[in-house]
C-alpha cells in the first residue's frame, strides 16, 4: 500500500476515482482444480490510487467524494473503465460504483 500514499501523475475528472485492482487470494474447486487467469472473474476488490476533486452541484458548489487516497474498497462489477498506465492496470469510476469502503 506504500505507493497509495505517493503522487499519482494522472488526475481524474469531478466525481471520478482511480483504483488499483488487489487480487484475491487464488480459489480452486473442491477437486483441487486451479481456475486459469482467462477465466477468473474481473476483481471486486481495489485500493484508491487517486480521487477527482468533486462533483458540482446545481449551483454550481463542489461537492468532496467520500473516498479516500489508500481506502480499499468494493466495486460494482462492470462499473468503470480499465485503462493501462505505467504497464499496470487501473479502473476509473464514478464515486457512485464504489458500493463499499473496507474499515481495517
């Protein structure tokens, strides 16, 4: 989690937040076959990398996001955009498809 806490060099728009994918912990069947990488379900779970500054209201106030730079968290499923950067692969989405912030 150390890199969280360092500046990230993409800045996303309004009510938007970066996250870094964590994968969870490899799953087999109950007779011990391990599922490929191809097959696996896209991760739930992330680590919030970056945040927008807020959405504006109809008078045209910002409104801070909830979320935080180094909060882990639950996402919708399909919710978000995949993009690469720096070879690594990051999710952007709206505040509103992060469904849950992990308390540690």
């Amino acid at each position: 989690m150390a890199k969280a806490k360092e500046q990230f060099k993409v800045q996303p728009m309004n009510d938007r937040v970066i996250v870094r994918h964590i994968d969870e912990d490899v799953k087999t069947t109950a007779g011990g076959i391990i599922i490929p990488d191809s097959a696996k379900e896209r991760p739930q779970l992330g680590e919030v990398v970056a945040v927008g500054p807020g959405r504006r209201d109809n008078d045209g106030k910002r409104i801070e996001l909830d979320v935080h730079i180094g909060q882990r968290v639950y996402h919708s499923k399909y919710g978000g955009t995949e993009v690469k950067i720096d070879g690594e692969d990051f999710l952007i989405l709206r505040e509103e498809d992060i469904l849950a912030i992990i308390q540690d």
